[in-house]
C-alpha cells in the first residue's frame, strides 16, 4: 500500500527539483572593457534572482556574493587590451585595422580557454552541466563551443547592436545599401559614394575574417573541445543560436528589419527609478542655478588623464570661462589649475546625474551605453568620438538632431565654446532630445525584462528552433540565389544566339551586317 502510494508520488518529486531550481545557465562575457559588461550584469543578476544558477565568466568579478551566481574571474584578458585601443585608433588602413580587432579576439578566447578555472570546472568532458549557453557575440568563435560541449541552446548578446558577423548567427537580412557597417560613421541614408564606401569597408573586413581569423577559431575549437569537434563543425554551431538580443533600439538608431530571434532590448543595463545623487554632487548641481550643469566624461575605456597636457589645458580653459558648472569625470584626484566652477571625481553615478533636470548637456565620448543614457534621460550631447562605434553613435545623434559632434585632436577653445553654447541655446537640441526620449520610453516592457522573457522563452521550448529561418540551412549560393539567376542568364545568352543565328541565316548575309560577317569568316 504504501509502496504504491510512493510510486505515484514519483513523477511529481522527479518533477518538483527542475520546477523550483531553474535552470543552470552559463554566461561568457570575457570582453576587457567595462561598459560591454556593465550593460549586461543587471539582467544576468536578475536571471540569478529568478532562480536560475548562473556562472559567469567575466573579467569584473562581483564585490559581494549574490545568491545564485557565481564568477569565473579571466583576468588575463586585460594584457592584450591596452594596445588595442591606441593600436586601431592608429591603424593606416581598414584590412590593419580588422587585423588588429580580430587577433584581440583570438587573445581574448585563448585567455578564456587556457584560465585554470576554466580548464578545471568547465572543459573536461562531462563534469559540468548547463541548460543554456548566453555568450557576449563578438567574433571569439571558438566559444560557441560551450553550445556543442554542454549539448545546450545558445544566445547571442551584443553591446552595440548588430554587424554583418552577428547578422550570421541568425541569418539575418541588411542590405548593405542602407545598413552602414558600425565602423564606418555612416547613417542610414547613404550617397552613392557612401554606399561605394560601405560596400568596400564591409567586404573588407568579410573577407578579412572568413579568410584569415575564422579558421584560427576553427583551430582553437578543435583544439579545446576535441570530443564535440569531430560531430559538430563550428561552421555548424555559429548558425544555430537560438536568439540574439541586441543593445538597440529603432527610436535609438534607425528603424530595420530583423528574423524572429533577434530581439532589440537597447538600454539593458538601465533602471527606470534614478538613485539620490550624494550630497556634496547634489549641491555642486542645484548651486548652478538656472545656467545649469555640463557633464563631461569620456566613459570607462578612454581616460581623461591620457589626453595630451595641451588638450586637458585646453578643455580647463574653456570650461573655466563658462557661466556654466562642469562635473568632469577625471582620474586623477589632482588637476592644477582647476578652476571653481568645475568639479572633478573618479566615478559619477551617471545615470542620476544625467536624470537631474539642472543638467543640461552631456559632453560624451559617444559610446553606445552613454548615448542611450542620454536619450533615456532627453538630455542632448557633444560627441567627442575616439573609437569603434562611437563615430557612428555622435553621426546619429547629429542627424538626428539632439547632439553635435567635434573632433577632440583638432577642436580648438573656441570651437568648443561655440559649440557649447549652440547646444544650449538652440532650443531644438533639447526639444529633440526630450522628444526621442518619449519615443525609446513609450515600450510595452522594459528592455530587462523584454530580455528576461526572451530568455525563458527559449528555456521554455527547448532552444526554441521553430524562430530559426530557414535562411541558416541554405549555402551562400542558393541563399543569393546565384544558381536561379546563372540559370536565366544562361536562357537569355542562348535564346539571343539562337535568334542571330536565325535572323543572319533568313536575312542578314549581306555583308553590312557586322555580327553575321564575323560569323561567315569564323565558319570559313
Ligand atoms: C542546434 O540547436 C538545437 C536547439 O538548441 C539543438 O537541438 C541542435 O542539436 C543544435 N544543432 C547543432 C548542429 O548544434
């Protein structure tokens, strides 16, 4: 009796553990710089909240313990990362330029793959297990091999929206006549020499990385997960994510189409409620009175302390001789010189900052996360871009008509005074930024949450491989359809030969006509 009684319990006690422990989920975010990080760890941290395990591999362990989650510190990734920076601000040409982006990658995995932790707790055969893979998408192919290795779906998440690599995990379309390579600083619409120019620099860095990074990450795949890489080719396991999530947004950027299982949640890393500014910030702001407060940081990659002394004199001045307040984000304790109306710090909170209606400009190094935080909070900006997508983020913010941008190796005091000031008192700047701001706001969830359901959505139905396109599983020549056009360019070119030969054979043996002429003389 008892017997039984227990037997039919089974199924619900076999049951209950996978119901209330949530699924274990392994995060590979190894990428050095803090803001790629910055902006997903609030919705890692909420998977862990939900009760999902998650273990992340990052290079910003936590301070303090949070329940559910657990870091696999690879600091080893920070050696190869100052050079990048100065490396391809400095390359002469885009083929040196993708060399030096991709062979950071190639360090980048390397680092992950060979840290101890790794090779202890995740790579041997069978000792881990995890349900779902979420991997920073970002060219370090050979970690797509967690997908394979742990038999597990993945996703896909980019800090800066998507390029024609991640369009390739999904098979998503961008014509490339209106879509600008991130790098490029172009917008949506493009002259024809843009386009030229699009066309070029996107072929370019294809090329580059099909031809000469990707089989090193074929290499390091099966190096590391020799087991899984014998069954499944990387080729394989690159085009078959089961979502990517994407830092972007259409009121952000410009509007494009995407397959099913790519999902725009830009401004990931904000929360809707600003935090109290601490006091001393707080009175620093509201003692500006109506000129109000400037906001100067050039975000966590760049560092203020690494501009030329002339450029940091340079922006002293200026900042000095305006009525308004300047918070300047500068690592330094000390700046001699520092006039009153400037106030320096290691670290603001930006978001609560930019969200205090005395502050009325943000002056930016146009980095993805910063300009989304400005259009959150309807506050215009002054891009000062150095790198990558910057260029393309102060583009659009020009265009778009709520920001301005200069070059900060060339711009001179006056030049940014102007500048300055036409932000200010040109109403449009801000009338437009409050106006995107309502825009990205007005969505049915937030973009944590949009993400957090997404993710269950894919835990929920198995990978959830009914979104993928069909698009994944066609070569590239069937895809452009090259065999369908060769066939009707092949009808065309003997339907037209058939028809000189005819027409030469019932009228044209004279011998004015050109083409029967040669022909004659060939038969002869
Ligand atoms: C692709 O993903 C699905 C769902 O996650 C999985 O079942 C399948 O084995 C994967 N295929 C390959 C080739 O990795």
């Amino acid at each position: 009796m008892f017997a039984l009684r227990l037997y039919s319990l089974l199924p619900i006690i076999v049951a209950l553990p996978s119901l209330l422990e949530g699924a274990r989920i392994l995060a590979i975010f190894p990428y050095p710089g803090p803001s790629q990080y910055i902006n997903v760890v609030p919705y890692l941290k909420t998977l862990a909240s939900r009760g999902h395990e998650v273990t992340s591999v990052n290079a910003f362990p936590q301070k303090k313990p949070v329940k559910n989650f657990r870091d696999i510190a690879v600091l080893e990734v920070f050696q190869s990362y100052d050079d990048i920076i100065s490396e391809v601000s400095e390359a002469k040409n885009s083929w040196d330029e993708n060399n030096f982006i991709n062979e950071f990658f190639i360090s980048v995995t390397k680092a992950v793959l060979n840290n101890a932790e790794v090779q202890r707790e995740l790579l041997p055969h069978g000792k881990a297990q995890y349900d779902l893979i979420i991997v920073e998408a970002l060219r370090t192919d050979a970690l797509y091999g967690f997908a394979a290795h742990f038999n597990a779906p993945i996703i896909g998440i980019s800090t800066f929206g998507t390029d024609w690599n991640i369009d390739e995990l999904v098979g998503n379309t961008a014509p490339l006549s209106y879509i600008p390579l991130v790098t490029a600083g172009l917008s949506d619409r493009m002259t024809y020499w843009e386009r030229v120019h699009n066309f070029v620099e996107t072929s370019v860095a294809w090329v580059n990385w099909k031809l000469k990074y990707h089989p090193v990450q074929v290499k390091l795949y099966e190096q590391y997960f020799p087991h899984v890489a014998k069954k499944v080719p990387l080729v394989e396991l690159s085009r078959n994510f089961s979502l990517v999530l994407l830092n972007q947004h259409f009121s952000l950027s410009f509007p494009r189409p995407y397959v099913p299982n790519m999902i725009e949640v830009g401004g990931l890393h904000i929360s809707h409620k600003p935090a109290p500014l601490p006091k001393d910030l707080e009175d620093f702001i509201e003692g500006a009175g109506s000129a109000g407060v400037i906001y100067f940081s050039l975000g966590s990659n760049i560092k203020s302390k690494d501009l030329p002394e002339e450029r940091r004199q340079m922006l002293l001045k200026t900042f000095a001789s305006l009525p308004q307040r300047v918070l300047w984000k500068f690592e330094n304790d000390q700046l001699p010189g520092k006039p009153s109306n400037v106030f320096l710090s290691k670290w603001f909170p930006q978001p609560d900052i930019l969200a205090h209606p005395n502050v009325k400009l943000f002056i930016t190094h146009g980095g993805l996360l910063s300009t989304i935080e400005s259009i959150h909070h309807g506050k215009p900006v002054l891009g000062l871009p150095f790198f990558y997508d910057q260029f393309l983020n102060v583009e659009r913010a020009k265009r778009a008509g709520f920001g301005l941008g200069l070059d900060h190796k060339e711009m001179t005091s006056e030049e940014l005074k102007n500048t300055i000031q036409r932000l200010l008192t040109e109403s449009s700047f801000a009338t437009t930024a409050q106006q995107m701001s309502a825009r990205y706001r007005d969505q049915p969830m937030s973009p944590q949450e949009t993400a957090v359901w997404w993710t269950e959505y894919v835990l929920r139905h198995k990978g959830a491989h009914h979104m993928r396109v069909a698009a994944q599983d066609l070569s590239f020549v069937e895809y452009h359809n090259l065999d369908v056009l060769g066939t009707f360019v092949g009808i065309i070119v003997i339907v037209l030969v058939a028809a000189t030969l005819i027409v030469c054979k019932l009228f044209g043996l004279g011998k004015s006509q050109k083409v029967c002429n040669r022909k004659k003389l060939k038969d002869q």
